[in-house]
C-alpha cells in the first residue's frame, strides 16, 4: 500500500492532532464540570454539558486524523526501510 500524503505532512499532521486532543480535552472537561472559568460570565453558554459534548466530538475527529495520519508515517517509515527512492 503506498502512502497518500507526505511524510512531512503526516508528521505535522501527528503533531497538531495530538495538540488538539490535549487541548480539546482539557477545555471539554472544565464545561463538563461547570467550572467558573468557562461558565462565569453572563456571555458565557448556559448548557455547559451541551458544549462539551460538541467539544469531545472534536477530540473524536482529531482522534481519527491522528490514526490516519499515523497509519500514513507508518506507511513512509516501511517505504523508506525498503530501500524505496524517495521523490520530494
């Protein structure tokens, strides 16, 4: 099977998602718990639980990039152990 996009990209591509996900989860996590932080103001969403569940839907398809964009480094890394002549 060959790879679909880059090396480069795949490993930035690895790099951002697991961002993301750290992040995404962290700010998933205060809305769940209605911390002051995300909920004190009055601009702020009033259905703290709603906002994390749509949050942790993020996280889900920053989990799916994360396993495509994976499978794909995976993808270049046995390519370029075979000895395979790399175009840039």
């Amino acid at each position: 099977m060959k790879p679909v996009v880059s090396a480069l990209n795949a490993w930035s591509c690895i790099v951002i998602s697991i961002f993301a996900i750290v992040l995404l989860s962290i700010i998933g996590s205060l809305f769940k718990s209605n911390s002051h932080t995300m909920m004190g103001s009055t601009e702020d969403p009033e259905d703290g639980k709603a906002v994390a569940g749509a949050v942790f839907g993020a996280v889900a398809v920053y989990a799916a990039f994360l396993i495509f964009c994976g499978s794909q480094a995976l993808l270049h890394m046995r390519e370029r152990r075979r000895g395979a002549i790399q175009l840039s």
